[in-house]
C-alpha cells in the first residue's frame, strides 16, 4: 500500500469508527444488552486508534520510504479487520464462533507498533 493509501484507509477507518460511536451512543444504546454494549465501544476505540496509527505510517512513508512503515501498516490494517471487524459482527449477530480471532486482531496491533517502535529505532540510528 502506498503511503497516501495508508493515509486515506486510517482516515476513512476513522471517519467510520466515529459513525460507528454515534450509532452506539444513540441508536444501538436501547438495542443492546451492556457487555454488548462495552464491547462495541471498544471495537470503536480500539478502531480510531489504529486509524490514527495508519495515518502515522503513511505521514512517516511520505517522510522516509520504509518496509517498516509499511509492514507496520499492514499489521494495524490485519487488526482493525480482525478485532474491530469481529467484535461488530458478534454484536450485530450474536454468533461467536468468529470471536476466536479477535485475539489474533489484537497481537497484529500489539505487532504494528512493535515494528512501527523497531523501525524508528533502527530509521534514526544514523
């Protein structure tokens, strides 16, 4: 992905956790019981953050090219899939058997800014 393109994925992820954040605060607040509610609100915050994460990665290609801002990225994209992604769609459907990935969405964060911190480190030794 290109750095723009990580850019716009993390703006666009953003743009949707906060439509995502209306529609629990207001429309879902009735609709669901309050583990489903905490854990949609979760999948929200958890969203934004790596939406701003990716935005990071590509302001930081745009500055430097580096497979680590990239791979970075992915790792943030693999997450947002597998543990927002998930968490909605055990909300909007109760079915739970997805629910078993949702650990592998959270260690691809935990790895995106692993890489993200690693290659700083490694970018800036100079």
């Amino acid at each position: 992905m290109s750095s723009g393109a990580f850019v716009g994925t993390g703006a666009a992820l953003a743009c949707l956790a906060v439509a995502m954040g209306a529609l629990g605060a207001h429309a879902f607040k009735s609709l669901l019981d309050p583990q489903q509610l905490e854990t949609f609100h979760t999948a929200v915050h958890y969203q934004m953050l790596h939406a701003i994460g990716l935005m990071l990665v590509g302001l930081l290609d745009l500055y430097r090219r580096s497979v680590w801002w990239r791979v970075a990225g992915w790792f943030m994209v693999v997450g947002v899939v597998l543990f927002s992604g998930f968490l909605y769609f055990w909300v909007a459907t109760g079915i739970r058997t997805l629910m078993y990935l949702v650990p592998i969405g959270g260690t691809a964060f935990i790895l995106g800014w692993a890489t993200l911190a690693l290659g700083a480190w490694i970018l800036t030794r100079d």
